[in-house]
C-alpha cells in the first residue's frame, strides 16, 4: 500500500482530523511517564 493511497483514504482522512482537532484531549488520557526513563525528555 503506497502513502497516496492512505491518503486517498476516508477513514484515513477522518482520523487524522480527529487527532489534528482532539490532541489535549489525547495527551489528558495517555501516561507519558515512561519517557523520563530517557535523558532527552528529563535530563539529569
């Protein structure tokens, strides 16, 4: 499956408008506690 095919698609389409519209809403719900194992997200 090529990238213009995905991008042709509508479900494709629509889910990427939800994640663009409902990222904060996203981020409330998902637990990014397992980045601070890594220096770049919370250095020393």
């Amino acid at each position: 499956m090529s990238p213009a095919t995905l991008q042709e698609n509508p479900t494709v389409e629509t889910f990427f408008n939800v994640v663009e519209t409902e990222t904060l809403a996203l981020f409330e719900h998902l637990s990014f506690e397992f980045l601070e194992e890594f220096d770049v997200f919370a250095p020393a």
